[in-house]
C-alpha cells in the first residue's frame, strides 16, 4: 500500500479512540502557556500513533506535540520525519466543540511531502501528497478562485500567547473589513483544510507549533493555496512560525495585513 494510504488508516483508527473519549474534564492537565490544556486522550493517540507509523516506516524520527519537542533536531531534515499533532482543537474537546482532527504530517529531507488531517467526528479526512494533489474522502480539492473581498477568513488567536493577542486582533480587524467575515475553528489544522477545500479564502495565525501547520500545509498547497509566515515569507518546517495561507484566488491579489 502506499504511504499516504497506510498513514490514512493510520489516522482512522486514532479517530476511534478519540470517539470513545468520555470524562475529558477529569482527565485533564494544564500546560505551560495561557488556557493550555492537555488530556489523557492526547498522549494515549501520540502513543498509538508513534507506534503505528513506526510501523509504516520504521526509519522516520517522530516530531510529537506531547513530548514537549519544542526544538527542531538536525536528524529531522534528514529522511522521513513524522510531525504530528494527535488532537489538534484540545480546547474544542475539552468543550465538547467541534471538530477536533487528528493531523499527521510527513517531511521528506525537511521538506513537506505527506499531509493527513482525519476529523472522526464528521468522518471525513482531508490528504495531500507532494506533487499530487489534495483530496477530501477520496475526491480531488481545489482553493477558491474568488478574491479577497468574496471570501470568508479565518484565523487563530494564538491563545496560548498573550503577548500576541494585540496584533492578532489587529490583523482580525484589518481582514474583516477586506473580506465578507471572519470565521474561528479552534483547530489549525482544520482551517487549512478548509482553505484547501475553498470554503475560505485566507487563514493565519501568528504562531503555530510545527504539528498544527504541517499536514494542513501540504493540503492547501497541493489544493494551489499559497503559505508563507505572516510576513510573506516562506515557511522553513524548523520550528515554530506565523502561518499566513491564502487560496489560488486570493494569491493574485495583495493580500498581506495592512497593519
Ligand atoms: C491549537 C489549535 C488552535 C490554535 C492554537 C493551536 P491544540 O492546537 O490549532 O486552533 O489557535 O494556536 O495551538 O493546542 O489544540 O493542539
Ligand atoms: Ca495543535
Ligand atoms: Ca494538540
């Protein structure tokens, strides 16, 4: 079976033990960081997830959010590296707030190559292979064509970061006067999935973990998105980033925030 394939089914079965989550509320722990939860059901999905692509690839490093990998090692840029997020939208599973995805990334020689994000709750699953296209259950995705002005935005509020809550809400005020609204998920991963899918026409964040914007990277280029750092600059999968990710459309139009 094919890569992609078998870290699809991979996903899945991690989805499942995300649906058989009940008291997530006793089974909760702070992080460090503003509101920064983690749950019994994050570290057992890591667990599982290390252990299941190992089984797929037996010669890939693991980039994991639970392991605190704060810092990007030298090996990762060497080979396959997986970088995964086993719960991305903690804060929408704690509240029972949809969704909650499962977001799996695979860099070939630091470079994204393999981008899975499975959402148990609605069943649907979004994936993308370098140079081949990105694809919802199975049917090929395209980002919108629509400008700026006809589309919706979302963002992220960096929630863990306080000290960047002024300019993120800055940035929010410039986009909803250039746009038709603004739209928050509570996961990252999932609002690049659904650029990708041209439900929205840009999404950005002024930082993300590694694992929140890998595999839905992947998606959104594979979908003609373009995603840079907030600045317009690329992205280099070393470590923590702003993230700024347009569609097609929107990419030929002057798009950066204006404050
Ligand atoms: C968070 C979500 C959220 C984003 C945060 C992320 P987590 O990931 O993606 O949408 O705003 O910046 O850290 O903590 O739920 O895995
Ligand atoms: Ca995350
Ligand atoms: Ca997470």
């Amino acid at each position: 079976m094919k890569i992609r394939k078998q870290i699809e089914a991979v996903a899945l079965e991690a989805g499942k033990i995300i649906l058989s989550a009940d008291s997530i509320q006793a089974a909760t722990d702070k992080k460090s960081g503003h509101a920064n939860f983690v749950t019994e059901y994050d570290k057992k999905v890591q667990e599982f997830l290390f252990e299941k692509l190992a089984d797929v690839l037996p010669e890939a490093s693991f980039v994991g959010e639970e392991e605190g990998a704060e810092s990007f090692r030298e090996d990762y840029r060497k080979g396959y590296a997986f970088v995964i997020d086993p719960i991305d939208g903690t804060t929408n599973f704690i509240k029972a707030y949809r969704p909650s995805v499962t977001s799996i990334g695979l860099l070939l020689d630091g470079k994204p190559y393999i981008g899975v994000v499975h959402n148990p709750y609605q069943g649907v699953t979004y994936s993308a292979e370098r140079g081949k296209g990105a694809y919802r259950n199975g049917i090929r995705i395209h980002s919108s064509k629509e400008p700026l002005s006809r589309s919706l935005f979302s963002m992220g509020t960096a929630p863990y970061y306080e000290e960047l809550t002024a300019r993120s809400f800055r940035i929010a005020e410039n986009y909803l006067h250039r746009t038709m609204d603004m739209r928050r998920s509570g996961s990252a991963a999932w609002d690049l999935c659904l650029l990708a899918e041209g439900i929205t026409g840009l999404y950005y964040e002024l930082r993300l973990g590694l694992w929140d914007f890998t595999a839905g990277a992947v998606i959104a280029e594979e979908a003609g998105c373009v995603i840079t750092d907030i600045d317009g600059k690329p992205l280099t999968y070393d470590g923590p980033s702003s993230v700024l990710a347009v569609s097609a459309g929107v990419a030929g139009e002057s798009y950066l925030p204006e404050v």
